[in-house]
C-alpha cells in the first residue's frame, strides 16, 4: 500500500469527534457524522429486540426514500433485551480500507496523570461472587455463568476520547475499535446532562454479512499474555491443549451454529479452534462460515439470533443471565451487547462490546468478565479480568503495576 493511500485511510479516524460513530475492523474503517434519523424504542413493549431488525429495515427505506443515497444504520445494542438499542442512521457515512497507524501517534491521556480509582465490587466481593457462581453450577441446571466487574476512574481532566480511540487503534490492529455516542445521562434534577461515549477495543466479531455469506468468529476461553517469550508461549500451548477451555469453547461453538443454522443452507466448522492474541490476552478462536438461505436475511437480524453469546454470558442463557443479574452489583449497560451497522442490503457487521469502557466528561467505567464453569478457580478469574482491563488501560497511559486486584 502507497503511503499515500495509508495516509488517506487514517484521515478518518483523525476526523474523528466526540459525538460521531466509528468502527474500524482488519478490512475497513466506518465514521458516521450527524443524525440524519433515529431508530425509536418499540413503546409499550418489553423486549426491546423483539422487532429490531424491521424498525432498521423501515428507517433505512425511509431515508433511502428522501434522497439518501446508501443509508446505513450504526450504534449500540445492549445486554439486556429489555433495555433499548442506541441505533441511528447518520447524516454522513464514509468508508474507508483499513487503517493504518503511526506509531507516532500514541500519546498519554493528560487527564490520566491524576485520577482515583475504585473496582465495583471490590476483589473479594468478585471472588465471593464466582464462588457463589460455582455453588449455582455444581447444584445445575447452569454449566457455566460470565461474571464481571467494572473499574471507575475520576480524572482531574476532561478525557481525551479521540486520543484514546487512537491509541485503542494503534494496540489492536487486529482487532476492532469502536465509538459509540450514546444518550446524555442526567442523576438529578440540578445536574446538567453528560454526554457520554462508548469506547473499546473488541476482539470479537459476533457476525458479518455480505451478499449470501455470512461469518462469525466466537471467542472463549483465555489466558493473559506474558512479557516473557518463552512463558507468553507456555500459556498459548497450555491453553490450546486445556479440556476445560476447550470444552467452554466447544458449547459456545456449538451455540453460534445453532443459532445460525436456520438462516443457512450450508456451515463450515472447523473441527478444532485456532489461537488468537491481542496484546493482553491469548484466546481460542472459531472463525465458522456460511451461505445464507435468503440472501434479503439482514446482518442485525442475524446479530440477535446470536445475543448474548454463552461466551458473555453463558449457558443455558436466560437461567445464566438471571443468575448474572442477582450476583452483578452494577448494571452492565452496552457492556456485553454489541456494536456494528447495517446497511440497507443487510450487509453489515457486529462486534460484540468487550475491552471497552464507558467515557464522560472526566470519568471512565471499564468493565471485564471472566467465563465461570466447573473447575474455575475465583482468583484465576480475578486475574484474567485484571488482564482483560488492561487494553484500556494501557490506552489511557495507567500504569500496569497501579492496579487492580487491590
């Protein structure tokens, strides 16, 4: 690729402001500018994904309509189905391949340079939690439950959301990085409303679509990296042979194919797990392949045939997520849910939100979970989402040894 055309492509990242839409992927980069239109909440209704899918089908024919040339809905889907999605169809939508980064352009949050810290719950409140957890697995019907928890930083600064979106970029290369405006946040009736800004670094692809094809790439089953060569790769290998992660990866597999498989003609599954990285975590990996039944099938409906995955919450779903519910002191918004677009062919991708955080004026919630299954210890999972928290933080310039299992 000519330095032109590299230079071309991190344009839109740069053109990034506080408010806009942005996903980037190993493929292509997506910024949308402005509101052109909302996709509403369903009123009276309680499961808010019921009717997605159509409400996005009918405001991108809508737009398509009044002179929008390739209308394309982007935003946030939560966790919770009850809660509703942050989806709209932006004035501006430009495309580009992927981007390109400088190593040049990592630079330290100023607002980080000062900050307080608080974990909710605190570790052994988490640990008291997975163990409560593994009495629900070992009394069953539940095999495995995701629990997490969130980290709050107050900064003396206003946070630099478009620096921090840079260097989320500049660390997963391989991944996708995401912002998402979401709706202003009021807690009393004198406070002036926050903006707020969903901002991550996902690993994970949900799924994709385009034409008839259709991809997804499930992720279950971790260790944290080492610094050291020579452990980093005791811990992929370890992790490759484990039983224990491998069978938590064989139900989630298994749960994408099953959830896909009415919208397909033929899947391709590999029949053993490949390793990926990021820089702070190894995982087992599926890429799993498919030809579409109906090629008008949309990559949103798709999306939500998928969430939540047992890689996010676990397996059997609802008895998991209820469960997640009583034992989680936090509510965990868009953690979880997924990020992506769809355009008005369908075509799109969703990313589910993991490594992510939610960002204010000069406040920060980062969220990490651990999958919790027979034979899990509670400080091993402890550890694993102090590893998983760290892609946001090395991207706000917190120092590794500030944190985070005190």
């Amino acid at each position: 690729m000519s330095e032109t055309s590299a230079s071309k492509q991190k344009v839109l990242l740069d053109d990034y402001q506080t408010g806009d839409f942005f996903l980037s992927s190993p493929n292509q980069a997506l910024i949308g500018k402005g509101i052109y239109s909302k996709v509403e909440e369903e009123e009276g209704q309680a499961n808010q994904l019921e009717n997605l899918p159509e409400r996005v089908k009918v405001a991108l024919n809508r737009a398509k309509l009044a002179g929008q040339v390739n209308p394309v809905a982007v935003g946030a889907v939560p966790f919770d189905h009850f809660e509703p999605s942050q989806l709209v169809i932006p004035a501006d939508v430009s495309i580009s391949g992927r981007i390109h980064m400088d190593p040049d352009d990592q630079a330290a949050l100023s607002s980080m340079s000062s900050y307080e810290m608080e974990s909710i719950p605190q570790p052994e409140e988490f640990i008291n939690g997975v163990n409560q957890g593994l009495k629900t697995i070992k009394e069953g019907p539940i095999s495995k439950i995701v629990l997490s928890r969130s980290l709050d930083i107050t900064a003396r600064e206003k946070v630099d959301v478009q620096q921090l979106l840079k260097n989320l970029a500049l660390h997963n290369t391989q991944g996708y990085t995401f912002a998402v405006d979401l709706p202003e946040e009021t807690k009393g009736r004198s406070e002036v409303p926050e903006k707020r800004t969903l901002v991550g670094a996902s690993p994970e692809l949900l799924v994709s679509k385009s034409g008839d094809t259709l991809l997804a790439n499930p992720l279950a089953g971790s260790r944290p990296r080492s610094d050291d060569a020579a452990e980093d790769q005791r811990r992929a290998l370890e992790l490759l042979d484990s039983a224990k992660d491998l069978h938590e990866h064989a139900v989630v597999v298994d749960m994408v194919k099953e959830g896909l498989a009415p919208f397909c003609d033929g899947i391709e599954v590999p029949e053993q797990p490949s390793l990926v990285k990021t820089e702070a975590m190894w995982h087992l990996s599926t890429e799993i392949k498919g030809k579409l039944r109906d090629v008008a099938t949309s990559s949103l409906e798709l999306a939500i045939a998928l969430h939540p995955t047992p890689a996010v919450c676990g397996h059997p779903t609802a008895l998991a997520r209820e469960e997640i519910y009583k034992i989680e002191p936090f509510d965990r918004g868009f953690f979880t849910g997924m990020v992506g677009w769809c355009d008005a062919n369908g075509d799109g991708e969703w990313i589910v939100t993991i490594r992510c955080a939610e960002v204010k004026a000069r406040s920060l919630r980062l969220y990490a979970g651990a999958g919790v299954v027979a034979g899990s210890k509670a400080e091993d999972e402890l550890a694993e989402t102090s590893a998983k928290l760290q892609t946001m933080l090395q991207a706000m310039g917190v120092k590794k040894e500030s944190l985070i299992d005190q």
